[in-house]
C-alpha cells in the first residue's frame, strides 16, 4: 500500500490510460446541447467554431483542444521542473478532473479558455525576477485580453495577475505598461474592424456592456453537476494546498514562488465563482488548471500510507460523481427525486 501511489505516480500508463477512459466517456456521452449562458460568452457567436452545427465534428474539435490542454500542462511541468521526479500526475489529474465536470464537456468558450490559459501561464512563469520582463508580460496580457473576447469578466483576473507579478519580482513601471499595451491590442483590432462593418461599434462594444453587468450572487443558476465539481475541486485543492505549506521548503526558490502563483491564482477563482456563479465555467477551468498543479505536486511527490490512502478515497469519490453526473436524470429518477 505504501508504495502504490508512487508506482501510479512514476508509471508511463498513468496518463494513457486516465485519457483512454476520457475519450471513452466523452464519446459515450457524445456531447449533450451546451446550456451554457450566451450572456457570458462575450462575441462566442461570431466565432466560427461555434457555427458548425455537426455535433461529431464540435466533438473533434473539442477532443483536439482538450488534448492540447493535457499536453501543454506536460510541457509546463517539464519546462519549470513543478516536481521533483518524473510524473505525469498533474496532465492526469486535470484529465480526471475535466472528465467529471460534464458541463464542460460541450464546445464552449471555456474550451478555448482552458488552453490559452495554460500558455499564458509558461509567459507568467517565465517573468521570474526579470527586471526588463516587457516581452512575456505583454505575451501574458495579451494572452488574457484574447480570453475576454469570449469571456469579458476574466478581465477583472488582472489585478491579481498584477499580485502575482509583484510576488515574482518581475512587475515594474515598464511590465505595467506592457500589461496595458497587451490587454489592449485585441480591442484596437476589434475596434478598427467594427469601424469597418459600420455598426455603429455595436461589435466593438459588445465585451465592454457585459463586462459592466454586475449582478447579485445567483445561485441558483449552477446545477447540481457544477455544485458537486466545486466543492469536490476545492477539497483537492485544499489537501495539495496543507501539504504544499508543510513540505515547500523542500522546493527551490523559484519553484516554490511558481506554486505561489498557484495557490493565488487558484484562491481568485474560487472567491470569483462565489460572488459571480454566472461565470462558472470559464472560471472553473482556472480551478481545476490549478487544483491538478498543486494536488499533483502532492501526489507525485508523498509516497507515505496515508497519502496512497487518501488518493484511492479521492478516486473513488470522483468516478462516483462521474457516474452521478453521466446519468443523472436516471438516478434521480430511480430515487424517485
């Protein structure tokens, strides 16, 4: 039992196998009708993705960029050494974490989100204690300012990107800026072309009224599916994050600032969620992003029988709600509920 976790851990299936059973769900499910909320997806219409009316070829689409989010969290673990041995743990658990959240699984704006996201993260990451850090900085912010093009409010993320700059040494006068000049490129792109179109800038406009709509906290907008995947998210999240408190000084310097950045990150997307439940999705996919990070850490590097304990424990209660969330009008029918 000790050593299981870290064969699970250290082993080259972990990850082919996790993903062969996504790949088997997602087809068994075949992608339901997305119910996810127009008045959140900024200008997701005009994208042309979102005109493909197939649902095998939005199913294609979608399986290319959730493989390109799993591959891009392989290359972001081996490009900042997250851990501290050979692991595919952090791919894997967001993959099992993906495939439980079935609210995601439609093509939506959180789709592309979930992978433009994740290279931001390698221009983040890369600002570390850069005095002059004006290239990636305006990589990062520009990064984000595609993002709110589908989705506005991500835009109210920017100032804990500042934090998270500032705890990397990276953030001056200069990166300000950059930061500025990055948020900004897309619009003057859209402004120009809602000029052309003659719309009296109703396209160009468009991202700004809904990022001016605040509302009231709505809970009652997040099914039982999103409620189940954020409280199960923010536990697993918070065994990665007691761990990572009790064991970071085992971790260099500039890997224990990366996890930092986590960790923050990680905490702004939940407290975004609890006070903007309309905006869960794309929101959720920064969670479960940086919940596999951090719990990842704490899986791939504790080979105690505790750990091993708790990892089967978590399993199992994830393929659980999987089940639940898969075919929940049956059990909920059979409840009678």
């Amino acid at each position: 039992m000790r050593y299981f976790l870290k064969s699970v851990a250290t082993s080259k299936l972990t990850l082919p196998t996790v993903c062969t059973v996504a790949v088997l769900v997602l087809v068994f499910q075949s992608f339901p009708i997305n119910q996810y909320v127009e008045g959140e997806s900024g200008l997701w219409r005009f994208i042309p993705l979102q005109l493909i009316d197939e649902r095998w070829t939005q199913f294609s689409i979608r399986i290319g960029l959730f493989a390109l989010s799993i591959y891009l969290l392989a290359e972001l673990n081996t490009s900042f050494v997250l851990l501290r041995v050979r692991s595919r743990m952090i791919s894997s658990i967001f993959t099992i974490l993906f495939v439980a959240s079935v609210f995601l699984h439609p093509l939506q704006p959180s789709s592309i989100i979930a992978p433009v996201s994740i290279i931001s993260f390698f221009a983040l990451f890369s600002t570390y204690q850069q005095n002059n850090a004006v290239l990636p900085t305006y990589s990062f912010y520009l990064l984000i300012a595609l993002c709110s093009l589908i989705f506005p409010k991500i835009l109210f993320m920017v100032p804990v990107f500042w934090i998270c700059q500032t705890h990397l040494r990276s953030f001056s006068f200069r990166a300000f800026w950059a930061s500025i000049v990055g948020l900004s490129t897309p619009y003057w792109f859209l402004f120009f072309y809602s000029l052309v179109q003659m719309d009296g800038l109703q396209l160009f406009c468009q991202p700004f009224r809904q990022l001016a709509t605040i509302q009231m906290p709505d809970y009652s907008v997040l099914s039982l599916p999103q409620w189940m995947m954020f409280g199960y998210t923010f536990l697993v999240f918070l065994f990665g994050f007691f761990n990572f408190l009790g064991t970071s000084y085992l971790d260099k310097t500039r890997v224990r600032i990366t996890y930092d950045i986590v960790i923050i990150i990680a905490f702004a997307a939940f407290a975004f969620i609890a006070l903007q439940p309309k905006c869960f999705n794309p929101i959720f996919v920064f969670c479960i992003t940086n919940t596999a990070i951090l719990s990842g850490r704490y899986f791939a590097q504790n080979d105690s029988r505790s750990a091993s304990i708790l990892f089967i424990i978590l399993t199992a209660i994830v393929g659980l709600i999987t089940l639940f969330n898969l075919f929940q009008d049956f059990i909920l029918a059979l409840l009678g509920l």
